[in-house]
C-alpha cells in the first residue's frame, strides 16, 4: 500500500504558475502510475495528466495540453505538476493518484491523496 500527500496548491493570479507535489511513502513509487486529477464541488473528478511509472509516456486532457507538465522523480518518490499561464477555470481542488499496471486517463486508481486547492483568480 502507498500513502500520497499532495503539496503546492494556493491562490494564484491568471497568468501565473504553480507546480504541485506528490509525495509517496509505504511503498516507492515507481511502481505505479501516477495521475493527477481535478474536482470542483458538484461535479465530476476529471483527468489532468498521467505518466507511466518510468515516465516515457504521459497524457494530458485537451484543456491542460500546452500548459501543464507531469514528471516524476522515483529517487525522491515524488510526483510534479508543473501548470503554467494558469485560468480561472483550472480552479479546483487537485488530486494525485496512483496505480499498478498500465497509465489510465480514467479514475480507475487504487490510491489517491487527499487533495490540494488551486484557485485562479485576481
């Protein structure tokens, strides 16, 4: 089992850049996948980006393409959301998951973190 805390989130003005963190401990992450996902209340979590456990392949949803990039560093057990030129309508709360197999740009992940807020706005 691995344990994810997601870091990084805060306000921010449109425009602007902010690089989330997930941190794993239980188990190393390269292991799993890892994705990041997104959610505002009253609505669906939604696919962000995902990256294969040794990160030659990544996916991004059509609205973040461009702007955000995943990476992940297994030596630290870490996972980075690196979102630029950021939009009020990126405003959500983010989440990190991960899990074994293939990448999945669907929910279908075993562990997710507890989430952090991102808000865009002036």
């Amino acid at each position: 089992q691995v344990q994810l805390v997601e870091s990084g989130g805060g306000l921010v003005q449109p425009g602007g850049s902010l690089r989330l963190s997930c941190a794993a401990s239980g188990r190393t992450v390269s292991s799993y996948a890892m994705g990041w996902f997104r959610q505002n209340p009253g609505k669906e979590r939604e696919f962000v980006s995902a990256i294969s456990q040794s990160g030659g392949t990544t996916y991004y949803a059509d609205s973040v393409k461009g702007r955000f990039t995943i990476s992940r560093d297994n030596a630290k057990n870490t996972v980075y959301l690196q979102m630029n030129s950021l939009k009020p309508e990126d405003t959500a709360v983010y989440y990190c998951a991960g899990r074994s197999g293939l990448v999945l740009r669907t929910t279908d992940y075993y562990y997710w973190g507890q989430g952090t807020q991102v808000t865009v706005s002036t």
